[in-house]
C-alpha cells in the first residue's frame, strides 16, 4: 500500500472539520495508512491567487518539506491541489522531489476513481443532488469535462456519487458556472460574487436539488452563506461527507 | 479612482437589468455550445488555429513584410504607424488629400482603440459607424460595450427612444424589424453621400497580400463598393500566413462569436476597385511590447470573437462599461493593464479565475492563467491597494507558522460566537453584507485527529 499524506486545507481544518475526518476515514476503510503532518497549514493560493508571490512562496516550500515524502498526497479540494499540481513549478521547479509531489498530489474524487480504482460503492443517499462543479477542480484538474469543451463527456464526481441508492442527480441549465467565490474575489467584487452564488443557488432549486455537493467547501461557504442568510431549504454537503456512509470497494 | 468593483456593483444593483444582460450573452454562449458541438474536429481546430498564431507570432516581421510585399504588387498603399497618434494622422492625410469630407466606417476596434472618431471629426470630416450596434452607440455618444455586439447593453425600447430623437422614428416603438428598417433608410443615405469607406481588418493574409473583413450586415461592402477610396485598419496581429490558414479561423470566427456557422459576409479585399485606391494602415501602438513578454503573448493571437465575454460570469452581470476599456471581459482585463497598469489595476482582479475563458477560446489563449500573471505583475509595480498588499503579507506571515496558525484559528473559532451580531456583521465585513460567515466549530480537525486514530 502506498503511504498518503493527508493535506487537510487550512479553511477546512478550521471551519469545516468534519470534511476533514470524512476524507481520512474513506481513505483508511481502503486500507491506506494515512498520515496527518501537523505541521501543515496552507498551500499559499489566497496569497498566490492574489498576485502576492513573495508571501505564497514560502508556503510552496514548506508544503514540499512537509508532504514531498510521501507516495500520494490526498485533499479533499480541487483548488488547492490545482495550486500544488498546477501552480508550484516556477518556484519549485528542480527541487529533490517536486516533479514526484506535483504528480502524485490528488483531489479526493480523482484519486478514488483514478489511483484507487474504486468501482463499487454501497450505500444510500435518498436526495436530489445538484453537483457544484467548482471551476479549479473541473477546468485545472479535468474532473469532468467542462461545458465549453467539445470532447466526450464524463464526470469523475457523478461517477462516484451515482452508484448510491435513491440519488437523484438533476440537470441544471448551467452545469458548470461559476458560484463566484473565487477567494479574495468574493470581497473584492462583493455585489458580483453574491449575485454568481444566487443565481447559482435558483439554478440549483429549479432543477429540485434539495443538496448542493461539490468537492471544495470554499465555494460551498459561499454558496451556504447565501443560503443561510436568505432561509432558504437547500444545504450543502462536501461529497466526503456522503462518501463516508458508503461502502467503496 | 474607481476600480472594476464598484462600476459592477452599480450596475449589478439593477438586479432584472442585470439578469437581462446576463441571459442574453448566456443565450448566445448557449448558440456558440450548439455551433461547436455540430463540428466533430472542433478541439483539432483549435489546436490548429492556435498553433497557426503562434507561429505567426514567432515571425511576425517576416510575414508583415512579406503581406506588404505582396499588398503593394496589388496596388493596395501600406502605411507603418507606431501609435495610436501617427494612424490617426495617415488616415486623416489619406482622407484630407482626397478632400473627404464625409466618411463611412464598418466595426473596427482598432480604431476605437486609437479613438479615430473624434479626431476626425476635430478635422471637419463626418464619420459615420454603420454596423447597426455601433452606429447606435455612436448616436448616444457611447463607446461600445462588447466588441462583437456592440449595443448589447440597451434594449429595444432604449433604442426606439434613441432613434425617436435621432432619427424621427414614431415615439414608442420598439419593434426591432420597425427600428431595423429605418436605421436602413438612415444608413442607406449615408452609403450613398460617403465619398470613402473605412474598414477594420480580421485577416491580413501575407501570401496573398490581401485582408478580409467578416460582417453580418454587409455594410462593410456597401462602404467600399460605392465610393472609390477604401481605407483598411489592422492591428499588426491580425496576419495570417497563408490563405488556406483562413478555413481553420473562419470556421471557428463566427461559431464561437455569435453561434451561426460563418458571418453572412466573408469579404476579400485584394486591391482596390477599378479607378479607386486601397490602403491598409498596418499599427503596432504596444503590440510589438506583448509580443517581448512570453508569458502574454499569446493575447495577440486574439481573433477578437467576444467568445471569452458571451462566456464570463463576471462580464454577463458587471456590464462592458465597468472594465472602463475599449475591449472589455477577459481578453480586454489583459490587454488594457498593458496600456496602464496603474489606470487598469483592477482589471485582472475582476475574475473568479474560473477558467471559461479559457476553455472557450477558439484559439486557445490561457486567457485566466494570463490574468493571474498580471495579479503578479501589478503587485510588483505596486498598483495594487496597499491594504491589501500588506494583509495578504500578514496571512503568508501567520500561515508560514503552525503555532501562530493554530493560535489565531482557535482564537477565531472562540470568539466569533460570543461577539454581538451587530460587531461580527459591522462594516468591516464585507463578506457578511449578503452572506453569513460560516457556524464556528469548537474544535479544528487537528484537534479531533486525536481522538480519531486512537
């Protein structure tokens, strides 16, 4: 068995535990040995992603430190590990393992059907399911096939989530627009991202869906915000979260 | 200096406005998507168009020479002009050595790029825009909003007010075919008075030496068949190598522009019309300066389809207006910065970074990844507010330290649940004006590893 790092996101360590203890027991019931490092914090996007280089760098160096000996590196975020996948090389290009963290840091949903190959899953989730295809993970980790692409389809989320009893997952009129987090950008652009999230939210309650699930909480506490402080029936859910109640083989 | 955010939150405070403009470039992305999907080969076209500017512009001085070469053999005039200043004054020179007093113009963006416009009209020459959109944001005294659909941002009823005033329509029309057909009669009369045409260019093809200009109204062909002086404006970008390069580009043009198979005008200008004369300006005005910068110089493959707006989230609910430059949306949130990084800074910040852009591009410009680089770029220039320079110095400061991390995080968790709503949705949270801040648990999950693993 392959030894995996378990890179927990910041925002999620801290807000979002329970996403955390999901990804770490799917992984173990798998047989993984599966490591916390605790010495991790945050792969450095919301300082990258703000044009701050020199405040994400050494977060880049230090997550090589912390994760480069491990065989795989699991998260349960798109996002973060496009950062590491997609956006370490200028500054990390050449060092002893990078090359090997680069190819081998996996989203949750990538890693279980790609790498553990999981092709059974037993369990119920008697819901209407509206997936939020967060754009890092869809268009920088290729978790699905993005709507603008005109190549055959597929869906790494839908195929996990699929195989579980009573699931309906609908059809939305946009099956892959952004909800408008995009980090600093949701206060930034405040009066656009909120807008996004809405129209992202109507989107989702026209096609029925009582559960938004997608696979980065960044872009579901934004879309929960706005739930929340409208009163309004829908929750979100990280597809760990439903994941955990199943049995994957 | 107002940036991008407050120009988009104006305009986003029209939430039905808003959701209009939003529907009706989603509808045309809908056309695009349904366009795309009827060619088998599209993702090979694009790989191919794309593959096609990138050699362009890796010699772009030898097939600017060799179009020039070949344009001349045409009979066709070539001008050189650096900047915006010296295009203006070739065509005000052409124009005034013909004694033209009255000129008609088809959509070009370069020339509202150079704001040729008023410096025409500062000369006694009347310039009339006549593809439909731009002659209508002309009458308002707008720049456009898009560059493809130049008066997306008006309805009809707007343009029934306008062309009330403008052009004695009956007052409160809005029938599109009505307000259509006199913008014809109006336009028609412009035709026949010009004494030269003014065109922009699509494609320059170096072999040929000849340019072509796609439109849907016809009115570039109206503008250069009737008078004898035809005058053609091209950024330096927009050369092809050879002329079977164009099936790849005008297969994508359209499709992913406005979602229909080809423009209902595909014109090749190959010199000029018996008796008449042909010029083409050719402008570099900072083009060759992306082309020095490897990491943003694939924007000058940029076919101007207005694919990356139809598609942007942002662009559909902000409005053209609030990018404050002639090209707007992504590819406009590149190429102004370029211009001024200072006067644009908040440009490449007006974007989730979702990466449509890129997907939709026809000729594959890492238009979000661009974006992202100028983010770099204006912090080392330090345009960008200093608040937030120094905020996001503090996170990487307490982020690079798991004690200080773990510290700040339980502090947070501890006291956000005790402070008074009013203090936790003050003024300083710009989060909690439309959204609630996410329920603080007790414990992180490293506090809870523990328990779990034992």
């Amino acid at each position: 068995m392959p030894s995996v790092g378990l890179f927990i996101p910041c925002y999620v360590d801290q807000l979002y535990p329970q996403v955390g203890l999901a990804t770490l027991r799917i992984l173990r019931r798998l047989g993984f040995n599966v490591e916390f490092p605790p010495e991790q914090t945050c792969c450095g996007q919301p300082m990258a992603n703000s044009g701050c280089d020199a405040a994400a760098r050494p977060l880049a160096e230090r997550f090589l430190a912390i994760f480069g000996k491990y065989d795989h590196v699991v998260a349960p975020s798109g996002s973060c590990v496009s950062m590491v996948r997609n956006h370490y090389d200028h500054w990390l290009h050449g060092k002893p393992r990078f090359e090997h963290l680069r190819d081998n840091t996996f989203e949750l949903c990538e890693y279980l059907t790609g790498v553990v190959k999981v092709t059974k899953i037993d369990g119920d989730f008697p819901f209407k399911v509206g997936l939020q295809m967060s754009c890092h993970g869809l268009r920088e980790l290729r978790l699905a096939r993005s709507s603008e692409q005109m190549t055959a389809p597929y869906n790494k989320v839908r195929q996990l989530l699929s195989q579980l009893r009573g699931i309906e997952i609908v059809d939305l009129l946009r099956p892959d627009e952004c909800c408008g987090f995009g980090g600093a950008f949701a206060v930034d652009e405040e009066a656009v991202s909120c807008l996004m999230g809405r129209d992202r939210i109507e989107d989702h309650a026209r096609a029925g869906a009582e559960v938004i699930v997608g696979y980065d909480m960044s872009c579901l506490m934004h879309l929960d915000g706005l739930i929340r402080r409208a009163e309004r029936a829908q929750r979100v859910m990280h597809v760990a979260e439903i994941l955990e109640k199943a049995q994957l083989a | 200096m107002t940036g991008h955010a407050e120009k988009a939150a104006a305009f986003a405070a029209n939430e039905s406005r808003t959701h209009w403009h939003d529907e009706s470039l989603w509808f045309v992305r809908v056309k695009r998507d349904r366009q795309a999907a009827s060619i088998p080969e599209w993702e090979a076209l694009r790989e191919a168009a794309s593959a096609i500017k990138t050699h362009t512009l890796s010699r772009l001085a030898d097939y600017l020479e060799e179009f020039e070469r070949n344009a001349t053999a045409n009979g066709i005039h070539v001008h050189w002009a650096r900047d915006a200043a010296e295009h203006n004054a070739i065509v005000h020179q052409i124009l005034a050595s013909h004694n033209v007093t009255r000129l008609v113009k088809s959509k070009s963006m370069l020339t509202e790029e150079c704001h040729l416009n008023p410096y025409l009209e500062a000369r006694g020459i009347e310039v009339t825009d006549t593809d439909l959109g731009e002659r209508i944001v002309q009458l308002r005294k707008e720049p456009p909003s898009h560059i493809v659909l130049p008066a997306i941002h008006l309805k009809k009823e707007d343009i029934g007010e306008l062309f009330h005033i403008e052009l004695g329509t009956e007052k409160g029309a809005s029938d599109p075919k009505y307000l259509t057909e006199a913008a014809r009669g109006h336009l028609r009369s412009k035709f026949m008075e010009a004494q030269a045409g003014l065109t922009g260019v699509n494609f320059a093809v170096a072999e040929t030496g000849g340019v072509v200009v796609c439109t849907n109204e016809g009115n570039a062909d109206m503008g250069t068949s009737l008078p004898p002086l035809h005058i053609a404006c091209m950024g330096m970008e927009k050369l092809i190598p050879r002329a079977e390069d164009l099936a790849v580009f005008l297969r994508l043009l359209a499709r992913s522009g406005t979602g229909q198979p080809v423009t209902t005008y595909t014109s090749h200008f190959n010199g000029p019309l018996p008796g008449g004369e042909m010029h083409v300006v050719i402008v570099d005005n900072g083009r060759s300066r992306i082309l020095g910068q490897p990491t943003f110089r694939s924007s000058l493959g940029c076919i101007r389809c207005g694919a990356c707006m139809n598609t942007c989230p942002v662009y559909r609910r902000s409005g053209g207006y609030s990018y404050g430059y002639i090209v707007p949306g992504p590819i406009g949130s590149i190429l102004a910065p370029q211009r001024d990084p200072e006067k644009y800074a908040s440009l490449p910040f007006a974007s989730s970074l979702c990466g449509s852009c890129t997907d939709v591009c026809p000729v594959k410009i890492d238009l979000h990844q661009q974006l992202l680089a100028f983010r770099k770029k204006l912090v080392d220039l330090k345009v960008v507010p200093l608040q937030k320079r120094l905020g996001m110095a503090g996170l990487g400061f307490v982020l690079s330290r798991p004690w200080l991390y773990r510290m700040s995080g339980s502090l947070l968790r501890a006291v956000m649940p005790v402070l008074p709503r009013g203090l936790v949705y003050g003024a300083w949270n710009r989060w909690g004006v439309q959204r609630e801040l996410p329920a603080m648990p007790k414990e992180s999950f490293r506090d809870l590893i523990g328990k779990e693993l034992s």
